[in-house]
C-alpha cells in the first residue's frame, strides 16, 4: 500500500522491521554458498574494479566487490553491508565461484593442543 507523499525509499523500509527485503531473498533462497566456507576472520580481495556489466549478479554481489577493493574479512563485510553473515557468505561463494574475489583462509595453528588440555584446565580452576 502506497501512502501519497512517501518517498519510493520510505515505502521499502519499515522502522521496526527493517528492510522489506530479507536476506533469504537476496540469496534467492539459498542457505549454503555454492562453494567455499567462509570463516568470520578470512580475508576477502576483489580481483576485479568493475562488475557492473556482470550478468546474474545483485546489487548486494556489486557492493561486496566495491567494499573488497581494500581487503575486508568476512565479518567487517557483512558490518558494513548490514547482513547476516550467513547471507555474506552465500554471496561470496557466488563471488568465487566466478572469480570475482579470493579468499584467504585464516591459518590453523598446528602446534595447538587439543581440546582435553584446555577441559583439564578449566577442570582445574573450578576446583579452585
């Protein structure tokens, strides 16, 4: 419904329920990207400036692309953007997929114990 003077941006958002727009239409339904996990701490690199003229791709692909031309991890994408991170990573799986951004891994530290060693320690302290 139209109320008469409302700006075409007002009509789209609601003060208490945000955009209308949810985030599993922006994913066209999906929940899982089609490639790629995505850790909140991995870092993301647009390897192009210009995807504007890319066929299939969003508004929100476009603004994951402009946000990545500095490198931004997951986290800070989905801040900035103001979507969930599960959307985020919906996204950039389609963003890799075509080789429009890489992402860097966060490194596993192999040296770490497991975690029997940190249960004991807590284990520990609570005896205290």
């Amino acid at each position: 419904m139209t109320v008469q003077g409302e700006s075409a941006e007002h009509q789209w958002v609601d003060d208490h329920a945000g955009p209308v727009v949810r985030p599993y239409a922006v994913t066209r339904g999906r929940a899982r990207p089609v490639t790629g996990t995505f850790d909140l701490i991995s870092l993301v690199t647009a390897t192009r400036a210009d995807v504007g003229t890319e066929i299939g791709l969003g508004p929100e692909h476009v603004a994951i692309v402009g946000l990545c031309q500095r490198m931004q991890s997951v986290a800070e994408i989905a801040a900035h953007l103001d979507l969930p991170v599960g959307t985020i990573r919906v996204l950039l799986g389609d963003l890799v997929a075509r080789s429009l951004v890489q992402v860097r891994e966060p490194r596993t530290s192999a040296g770490l114990p497991d975690n029997s060693v940190f249960e004991a320690v807590i284990n520990g302290l609570r005896a205290l």
